[in-house]
C-alpha cells in the first residue's frame, strides 16, 4: 500500500508530467491540500519527494517551482539506464550464483513469446496481451538488476524510474498511427526483435560470457532510443505526452490520468 504521502507526490508527478502546470510555475500548497482534499502535512512530504526526483525545486523564497521533464531529459535517462542495464548484464555473467536467478528469466521469456502467440491468433494488438508481454518484460530486466550483486545499479535505476519510459521494464509501443496491418506487422516484429535479444542476453549470462551479455544489453536499450526516434519522424514535434503514449500498455491510460 503506497502512503498518503507518496500517492499524493505521485497524482503532482503525473499533472507535471502531462503538462498541467506551465515550467517555472509556483505551487501552491494551500491549492494542493484543496486540490488532493489532504492536510499540510502530507502535501508537504510530497514535495521533498519530488524536489529529490528533480521535477520541482525550491523558488527563492518559500515554496516551489514546477521543473517539467523535456524529452531530451527522458532520453538522457534512457542512455543513463541503458549502461546501467548493461552493467548489471555484465556483473550477473560473471557471478557464480548467476543461475539461481535464470528459471524466472527463461520463464519470462517463454511468456514474451506466448505473447506474440497470441498476439498472431488474435491478429490485432491486444491491451490484455500488451500487459502480459509488459509484465514478462518487466521480470526479465528485474532479474537481471536483482541478480547482478551490486545493489547500487537498481538504486540508482530507481532514481530515475519515475520518467516516462523509465520503468524497469518499460516498453515502447507505437500509437502515433492507426491500427492499420502493417502496423500491426511492424509492433509484432519490434516485439519478436525485444525477445531475440533477450534470448541472447540470457544465454550469455548462461554461459558466463560477459562482454557479450553487456553488449546485447546495450544494443537492446539503444532499441528504445530508435524507436522514439522513429516515431519521432512519423509525427512533427515530439512531446512529453506522445513518450508517455508509447510506453502505455494500455492506450486508455494517458486518457484516464
Ligand atoms: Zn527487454
């Protein structure tokens, strides 16, 4: 159960996020505790938390400005993440005590493939399904930050997971254009691409090859900076929103925010 607290720093992380308060803007506690029906107090540990995350800071004075995210922070994040993934491939590969964490990976990857399975069955994207692969993705890159023996690679990974697209695990799925074939085609293609490297990733930490296991971890998380980048193309100017859209399982869930 999160803490009124963090529930609280979470629905002001989300209307930052979604470009509801300008960049620079003051908040307003008083209008916080209106708005989110809560004392002081809550708001204001709220707000130490998302002055740590860097999404606020404190205006000279009392009280704090708004500091939105940009997509070039996002996509900083994302190749900060990406050596720290990398990382974690290489330390796992070459730990003695790798395997204890390898039936939960492979089982992962078989439910990515179950995925795509389905996915051809049904012949169209399907959120259910979507969720499914997200989850499974999420184990797998899980596994690999809890398995690699250095705690520091997951904290500092946290640090960074409240961006869009920041999640361990996050996934990139293309919403920019209509639900036409080839584009259906081209998502289930991305996805096959996401578990051949994983197989890969796998079978090198397997093996205890680390510089294999780091490179393919590397090359799997630059996936995720070509895509952006791609979709970047199909649709002008890219916004914070669109990162959010690509990284939901769930089309519906940057309408219901
Ligand atoms: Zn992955």
């Amino acid at each position: 159960m999160e803490s009124i607290d963090s529930e609280i720093a979470s629905r002001i992380r989300q209307d930052i996020i979604l470009g509801a308060y300008e960049s620079g803007e003051r908040l307003s506690e008083a209008q916080l505790c209106e708005t989110h029906k809560v004392s002081r107090t809550p708001v204001r540990l709220a707000l130490r938390l998302l002055e740590r995350e860097g999404i606020i800071r404190r205006g000279e004075g009392r009280g704090y400005l708004v500091q939105s995210p940009t997509v070039e922070d996002i996509l900083q994040a994302v190749e900060v993440r990406g050596h720290l993934e990398s990382l974690a491939a290489r330390l796992m590969a070459q730990r003695p005590n790798r395997h204890e964490f390898l039936p939960v990976m492979d089982a992962a990857i078989k439910s990515g493939e179950g995925a795509i399975e389905k996915l051809i069955e049904i012949g169209a994207q399907d959120s259910s399904v979507l969720r499914e692969a997200h989850a499974a993705n999420k184990i797998f890159h899980g596994s690999i930050l809890a398995g690699c023996g250095n705690d520091y690679v997951g904290y500092t990974c946290e640090q960074i997971s409240h961006l869009p697209m920041l999640a361990v695990g996050s996934m990139v799925f293309d919403r920019s254009v209509d639900d036409t074939p080839e584009h259906f085609e081209r998502g289930l293609f991305r996805m096959r691409l996401g578990i051949a490297q994983h197989v890969v990733i796998f079978e090198a930490i397997e093996k205890g090859d680390p510089v294999r296991a780091e490179g393919m971890m590397r090359e799997h998380s630059h996936t995720m900076v070509e895509y952006i980048q791609i979709f970047e193309k199909q649709g002008g100017d890219l916004t914070v929103a669109d990162l959010i859209a690509f990284s939901a399982a769930e089309p519906s869930a940057v309408a219901a925010q």
